[in-house]
C-alpha cells in the first residue's frame, strides 16, 4: 500500500484594517485566487475585495513567485526603495562635500 499527499496551490494575502497589504505568502508560481487574511497568517478570512485585489494586482509584476513562503512585505519593499536611495544620495552628497574640501586646499 503507498500513500501520497499532495499541498494544494495556495497564496495568501495579509491586510491591516484599512486594507493596505502588509505581506504576501505563496507555495506555487502558478495563478491562483488568493485567501485574504486580516493582520496575520492566522487572522480572520475576509473578502477580496476592489481596494486588495487592485494593490495585488499592481505588485504582482513584482513579486518573484518561484519563491516559496513570504514573498511579500511591505516593510522590506520601503526599506530598500524609498528609504534606501535616500541615504545613498546623502552619502554621495557628504563624499563630494568632502572631496570639494580637499581639492580647494
């Protein structure tokens, strides 16, 4: 006798309670409807509604769903697209500032 067991395809939408998404988990690359949960993995199932489903369907594009697990967090998207070129740009600003000195004297 053999026995298989098979996980069902499935991602998981994570909202707070304006309905911004906080993160996105997934098992499969393939398109599945997504369950959306309120504040955590283990939250109350609500409604896809017009406010979530637009926001995933505009990171989808981004989003590389060959990953397994988390592959979303709107967190880790901030740190590394607003604030990252930020405190790039100070830090050219600050070696020019200090290359300007050095050259005048």
């Amino acid at each position: 006798m053999q026995f298989t067991a098979e996980v069902p395809h499935a991602r998981v939408i994570i909202v707070d309670k304006n309905l911004k998404i906080i993160s996105i988990y997934s098992n499969t690359k393939n398109e599945v409807v997504p369950t959306v949960r309120l504040e955590n993995e283990k939250g109350d199932v609500i409604a896809l509604t017009d406010t979530v489903l637009d926001q995933y369907e505009e990171l989808k594009p981004k989003i590389n769903f060959s990953k397994l697990g988390k592959v979303y967090d709107s967190d880790a998207i901030t740190i590394f697209t607003l604030k990252l070129p930020d405190k790039i740009s100070s830090l050219i600003n600050f070696i020019k500032r200090l290359f300007l000195v050095k050259f005048k004297k």
